[in-house]
C-alpha cells in the first residue's frame, strides 16, 4: 500500500519565526535578512501553491541570503537552493552549519547554465528572472521548467503592471535592472517558452490606494528600517491588512504576481 505523505502547509507568522530564530531575535541581522512586505506573500503562498508534500525535492532559484531554503527544510522538504552569487552560496552554507540544519543544501550555478540531472517535485523562483538581462528571463524558465518531474510545478513570483517595461539599474538603485511584467509579457516571454500548462496566477500588493498612503505615511515618520518591517508584519497579521493577496484587480494596487505552472504527467 502506497504511503500518504501529507501536504506541507505554511503562514507568514511561521515565516517570521523562522527569521527571528536565524537571526538570533537580532534587530540589525532581522534587517540584513531582507524581509519586507512583499516577502512576507510571496514565501507563504508560493510554499503553498506548490503543493509539495513532506519529502519532496525542492529546487529553489536565486536563493540570494533569504531563509526560505532553510523555512523549507524545516517543513521536511528537500531542498536544493543555487544561486549566481559565490558569497551569497558561502553565507548560506555558514548558516547552515552554524545552526546544524538538514535536508538543504546550496550551489553556485546560474540558472542560465542550469544543466542539473536531478529532477524535482517543484521549482520555487521569487523575483530572479526579473533581473536577468536580455532574454535571460525566458531562458531561466526553459532550464527551470526542463528540472521537473512529470507532474511537477514550477512557482514564480515577478513584478506586475499594466504595461510591460524594463527599468535600469541606475534607476532603480540597484546592481542589475528590472523588468516589470503585464499579462501579455507573462505569455511570451514566460508561459510560452516554459511548454509548461499554466495552471494559476496569483496578485499581491496594495489592497487599495488609501492603504500605500498610509504605509508611506507611517514610513516617512519613522527612520529605522526595523520599525518599518515590524509595521509590515502587523499589517499582514490582522484582518483587512494593507498588503497581501488581491482577488479584485479594480479594488487594488498589484505590485507582484505569483504564477504556477505544472508539467504534464504524460506526453502529449
């Protein structure tokens, strides 16, 4: 008789746990640990929207220094996180040791040049391909989506808009650029060169206009990013937040989008 492993299921206060315990309840490395508002969505609900079961092989993409490999790990995933970056590898695999944690491991690979002979129940992407230049982003979901195994789902998060536009560097005050997709960008530079089925797309942002206002407000009156990040987190915790999941595109503000795709079981 086949084993039932049960669904692996997540919130954003388990999320915030896990940060606080890696971070040893420090306000500064909280801080380092990069955890806004957008975050506080997008790791819940793509662990989610996975529907990874306990011991699955997770591969996750652009790990970056964030805790979800380890958040995963802990819900009794395997997990395999890479990223471009050799210090952001070296970092995870210090805290790794650090805190004696099983069942993850980290790589140096870019996702470009993803030639992996492992094959994974999931894929977990949260805003990479954005910042992958020229047509790196529709490569990335070629390799991404060649790592599944029959069945498999990949999740991606990415900004979202009404227009399609491409933003420098210099302007968004960062080391690379940064794409922000509409629906029409998702098709062609994503569905359509993953030859995965598409299977969900999820919202998050502002749950109106009134909502960011006030969040700016409160930001603008406030000067240590600590104080933000604990506001963001309330937020999400009580009914009504601010930010988080948009059912109704005409009564928000999307910033991001979170998208699944699932590998057919059979050849067509």
């Amino acid at each position: 008789m086949r084993e039932y492993k049960k669904y692996v299921n997540t919130t954003k206060w388990s999320v915030i746990k896990t940060c606080i315990q890696l971070c040893s309840g420090s306000p500064n490395e909280i801080i380092k640990a990069h955890l806004p508002l957008s975050r506080l969505v997008e790791y819940p609900v793509s662990v989610n929207l996975s529907n990874s079961r306990l011991q699955d092989a997770i591969l996750e993409i652009g790990a970056g220094r964030s805790i979800l490999p380890i958040h995963m790990a802990r819900l009794g995933l395997h997990v395999c996180a890479v990223d471009i970056d050799e210090d952001n590898i070296n970092f995870q695999k210090n805290r790794k040791t650090l805190r004696n944690e099983r069942g993850v491991h980290f790589e140096n690979i870019d996702v470009r040049q993803l030639e992996s002979t492992e094959r994974y129940n999931c894929v977990i992407c949260i805003s990479v391909i954005e910042h992958i230049p020229k047509d790196g982003d529709s490569i990335a979901i070629q390799k991404m989506a060649g790592c599944l195994l029959p069945g498999g789902r990949l999740v991606v998060s990415i900004p979202f808009g009404i227009v399609y536009r491409e933003i420098s560097a210099e302007y968004c005050n960062m080391s690379l650029g940064c794409r922000v997709y509409n629906q029409s960008a998702i098709k062609s530079r994503l569905a359509a060169p993953s030859g995965l089925e598409e299977e969900e797309l999820v919202y998050f942002g502002w749950k109106s206009i009134y909502a960011m206002r006030i969040w700016r407000c409160l930001c603008s009156l406030l000067s240590h990013r600590f104080i933000h990040h604990a506001i963001g987190w309330a937020s999400l915790l009580v009914p009504g937040s601010l930010y988080g999941i948009i059912k109704n595109l005409r009564h928000g503000l999307p910033e991001g989008a979170i998208l699944v795709f699932r590998k057919p079981k059979f050849n067509k």
